[in-house]
C-alpha cells in the first residue's frame, strides 16, 4: 500500500474507520422499523425489518466466532437475493472475515477451483444447490463445514456433504449480544472472482473503505440516485459483483429492500413488483427482456415502478425507449466492471443538456455514462498515449479510483497497472462533456481491412428491428478483408425477417461498409453465469462459417 506525506498540523476530527458493520448499525438504529421482503426458495414470502436483520447478524457474527471463524478468513456463499444472505454480507465482513459470493451457475469444477484458490473456511449455500455442493464439496481442501441455509426440518437426514450444518440452528444456539469489531478500514471485506472468459477466473479483494465509499458514492442523484423513498428490487444477485453494491447502499439510505430469490422470470418479478410497491430496480439487459415480453403480452402496467439501472452488457437504446415511452419506467445506463465494485459511470444529463431536443437528449443517455466522483477514466492508443475527447476517437479505456483494484487476489497475473491506471479491456470513445461510449469489448472488436467495427453499434441497430428479439455480431474469417461482421439473431415469438431485410436495415443508420456480410438466424444465443452474452461461444459455433460471396 502506498505511503504518503505527513503533515505537521493533522486536522482535529473523529478518527472512525469506513466499516460495513456501520451500515447495519445505521440502518437498525436510523430506519429499524422500515422493511425487508424476500421471495424464498421455499416459495413463500419473508418480511421482516432492518433491526430483525441486524439482531439475526450479530446472532450469526456470534455463531461464526464459535466455528473459530477470524478476520482475514474466507467464508463463501451460494445463495440468491433474500434476507439470509444479507445477515451473511453483514455477519461474514462485519466480524472481520471475507466475504465470499460465488455464482452458483458455474461448473462444479470452477466453483471447487475457486474454493480452493480462495481457501474458503466455510460455505454456506441455499438448499436447491444440495445437488450442486454435493458434487463438488469432497474437492474442497479447505472447507472445515458447509451451512445450509434453511431451517432443521428441510435439513436432509444424509447427505454426501461432510460436516452439514443449519442456518436457523446456528442463529437459534447464539446471542444478539455482540459488538462489532473495530478494525483498520483498509482490511479486506469481501471477495468475487471475475467470470473468467480467458483463463482462470481471478478475485478483486475489495475492503472495508472501499465499499464505504462506493456505497456513498453510487446512491447519489447522478449515480442510481436511491433514497429513503424508495423501495428497491435488486434483480442483479448478489452474487455478481455484490448486486452492484446494493445490499450496502439501500441499507445506508434506510430505503425498503425487496428480494426476489431465485424467481427472475417475467411473470414472477411483474408480480413482486407491483405486490411490494417498488420503485426502483437494477440489473444486466437480459433480465428485462423477460420482463419485458410479459407485460408486453399480457397488456399490463406498471404501478410504482419508475426507474431501474440497466448495465452489465450494453443495454439496447430500443429496451431503453421500451421502458420510458411505453412504461414510464427511467432507464440509468450504467457501466462497470467486477474490478471496479463495479460502478464507474452512470448516465444522467445535465442542466445544459435540458434544452436540447428530445433526439439528442436520447443520444446521450444512450451511451454508458459520466464518472461518478471518485472515478476518473482516459482513452489511450496501443502505446499508452491519451486520445482526445471528442466523441469519435476510440481507444483503451483505463480507470482509476479507490474502490478500483490494485491488484488481483494472490496477485494473480502480476502488475495489472499501467503507470497507476486499471486497464479495462474496454474501447469507447469519450465526449467533450465527458460521457463514455463503450464501442466494443477490444476482444470483441471486428477488425475489417486494418480498421475497427464496433460490433454493439451494429446490435443496438439490429435490436431495434420489431422482429428480432436479441442479436450478437462477431467477426468472421475473411479472404479479403481478414474479418467481416455476421449478424447472429434470435426472432422475436411469432415474427418473421429475412436476411435481406435486415442487411436492408442498416442503411442509413451507420457506415455502409459497416453493414453486416450476412445474418444466421439461431433459436437462443450463448447466455453465460452472469446473464451476458458468450461472444466467444458464439465465435466458436461459428468457426469456418463461409459468407456469402458477393
Ligand atoms: P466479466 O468480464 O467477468 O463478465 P464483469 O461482470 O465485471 O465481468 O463485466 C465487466 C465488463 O462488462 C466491462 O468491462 C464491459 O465490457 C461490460 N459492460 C459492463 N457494463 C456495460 C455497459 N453498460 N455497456 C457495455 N458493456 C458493459
């Protein structure tokens, strides 16, 4: 860690650690009565409060201590959105261990690998991933006792998986006496590994200060702008990328917490939100296309509902428009990386952007954002030279904040730094006014004839096709030009589309030799373990693929 300057005259104020403990504190003491509501996987719904939370956190800080749990120790989950899981983010880091989500929809093996790599102590897990955990607990070198999350009767009387314990039984033999430790703020606080697309997936080992101040920082009016009125559903789990901070910010604002567990269906989140009032959602654009198709043909509305987040991927401008002029639903593009807690730009205008006609304003909230105080963002070429802000010039993204890794966990693949900035493998351009335009992933960039072609522009185009429900570009070998674009779409139930008209479709909506050389038409696209499209699966699908001949 770095060392700086001291000054001869230290101002005069409290000294207090940025800890999360502080958060349930505050949210217990300031907002005790205001409510919890979770879709469990027992199907049922559970309410209770802010204070029930923090009593049911102290029990499990004091049921971790028993199980000689310390700071510094690993403790993983396998666990939906729900009020479980919560205790846990507050229980695990606030006694001073880590916290450890991991996605539960990755192979067994990768989740032994990261068990293992992260030498967890415990695991604690929700019981329809018994399966799961029962192949591959016996891989697990470190794990002294695996916790299901449940009551005793649902605890099963055999099980393959060694040393199982009960959730309710450990909070039942505990007190909710216990004073949450005070430790150096730096401490590390929680832990997620990246999906790993290449390679072995690696952590960012987040701490205490850093989530402290991108919990302030990501609840402000131009961030996801959350307060103590609203109710908030975060569809994001919290196992991706800790539901981009939520289960942290909505506690600090007091605002009510809706879970959905493990129903992210259409029908079943319409009805949670309408059921719990909410106001405000969160989450990557795959998810809001099945809510999207359910109240679409079901002719419904939205009561309360009035702004979500949308990042992740890309969000497609006609899902954005959906939302806002069919159902008055605020869409906040935002952008992010595992790496960056993740939030590092949101995108809201500004007072000299209102006058402007409506076109223009969309143009702009289309893209991924501004920086939130706290980030700072440049675009560089291949050599590291800064690249100018004018909205056309792609480049390199590079980040870097306090609540930005310095490093992976075990230093996994060494310096990430370039001369103090975090590479994000990202290219987009940046505006005058300072708004980020992601134009591709640069793993994902087609590269035609020694120049670039942005393969999201070319899906947000296609995307705003009334038969297409989803499509990914990629690029395709090429005699001539090395690579070409091909169009991969998946149609919308019930419509129809030929290749023709889509290539028709571009014309005039983008530079003609941009246009996509064909289009396959396939029933579902690659979806990986955090609801994104697999580029890479796709490209493996479509190894060799000849294009038409022109
Ligand atoms: P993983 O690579 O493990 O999926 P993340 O979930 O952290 O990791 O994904 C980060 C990446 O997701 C970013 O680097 C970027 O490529 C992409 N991304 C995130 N938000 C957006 C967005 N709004 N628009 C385009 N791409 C995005």
């Amino acid at each position: 860690m770095a060392e700086y300057m001291k000054s001869p005259l230290m101002g005069q104020m409290m000294s207090q650690p940025l800890l999360i403990s502080s958060i349930i504190q505050h949210a217990d003491r300031h907002f005790g009565s205001n409510e919890i509501v979770s879709r469990r996987v027992e199907g049922d719904l559970h309410r209770y409060t802010y204070r029930d939370c923090h009593r049911r956190a102290k029990q499990m800080a004091n049921a971790l201590k028993s199980l000689d749990v310390t700071i510094g120790d690993r403790v993983a989950t396998l666990a939906w959105n729900g009020y479980r899981h919560l205790e846990l983010y507050y229980a695990i880091s606030g006694s001073g261990a880590v916290m450890h989500t991991i996605n539960p929809r990755l192979h067994p093996e990768q989740i032994a690998y990261i068990v293992n790599h992260a030498e967890d102590q415990y695991l604690f897990f929700e019981i329809n991933f018994l399966p799961l955990v029962e192949a591959f607990a016996a891989h697990c070198k470190t794990v002294r006792g695996f916790v299901m999350m449940c009551d005793r009767e649902r605890l099963p009387a055999e099980s393959k998986v060694p040393n199982l314990m009960c959730y309710e039984d450990l909070i039942e033999k505990h007190s909710p006496d216990y004073v949450w430790p005070v430790f150096d703020e730096n401490s590390a606080s929680s832990l997620c590994y990246t999906s790993g697309t290449t390679g072995n997936p690696k952590g960012a080992l987040y701490s205490h200060r850093s989530t402290i101040l991108h919990s302030y920082a990501s609840t402000m009016p131009d961030a996801l702008n959350v307060s103590a009125r609203d109710t908030v559903l975060p569809v994001v789990p919290m196992f991706h990328v800790n539901a981009w901070g939520l289960p942290y910010s909505v506690p600090l604002t007091g605002a009510k917490l809706v879970f959905p567990g493990p129903a992210l269906d259409g029908k079943s989140l319409y009805e949670l939100f309408e059921a719990e009032k909410v106001t405000f959602s969160a989450g990557v654009p795959t998810v809001w296309l099945g809510l999207l198709n359910h109240v679409g043909q079901n002719e419904l509305t939205f009561s309360t509902f009035r702004r979500t987040v949308i990042g992740g991927s890309a969000c497609p401008p006609a899902m954005m428009h959906a939302f806002q002029d069919k159902y008055g639903v605020e869409v906040v593009h935002a952008w992010g990386m595992t790496e960056m807690s993740p939030l590092g730009t949101a995108c809201t205008l500004q007072s000299h952007h209102m006058a402007l006609p409506k076109e223009e304003r969309n143009a702009i909230l289309e893209k991924q954002g501004h920086v939130i105080y706290g980030v700072d963002m440049k675009i560089v070429d291949d050599a590291g030279n800064e690249l100018p802000w004018d909205g056309k010039t792609y480049g390199n993204l590079l980040v870097k904040g306090p609540w930005i890794i310095s490093s992976y966990f075990k230093d996994e693949g060494g310096d990430v730094l370039e001369d103090g900035w975090f590479p994000t493998g990202d290219v987009a351009t940046i505006s005058p006014d300072g708004y980020m335009q992601v134009t591709d992933r640069s793993k994902d960039v087609i590269k035609s004839g020694g120049e670039w072609i942005g393969s999201i522009d070319l899906e947000n185009i296609a995307m705003a096709h009334p038969a297409v429900q989803q499509a990914a570009c990629i690029g395709v070998f090429h005699p001539k030009w090395d690579e070409r674009p091909l169009l991969v779409v998946v149609k919308r139930l019930g419509a129809e589309v030929t290749k023709e008209e889509l290539v028709r479709f571009y014309d005039g909506k983008i530079a003609k030799w941009w246009t996509p050389d064909d289009v396959a038409f396939v029933d579902a696209l690659p979806i990986g373990a955090t609801g994104k499209v697999l580029k890479n699966k796709i490209r493996e699908q479509f190894k060799g693929y000849q294009l038409p001949t022109a």
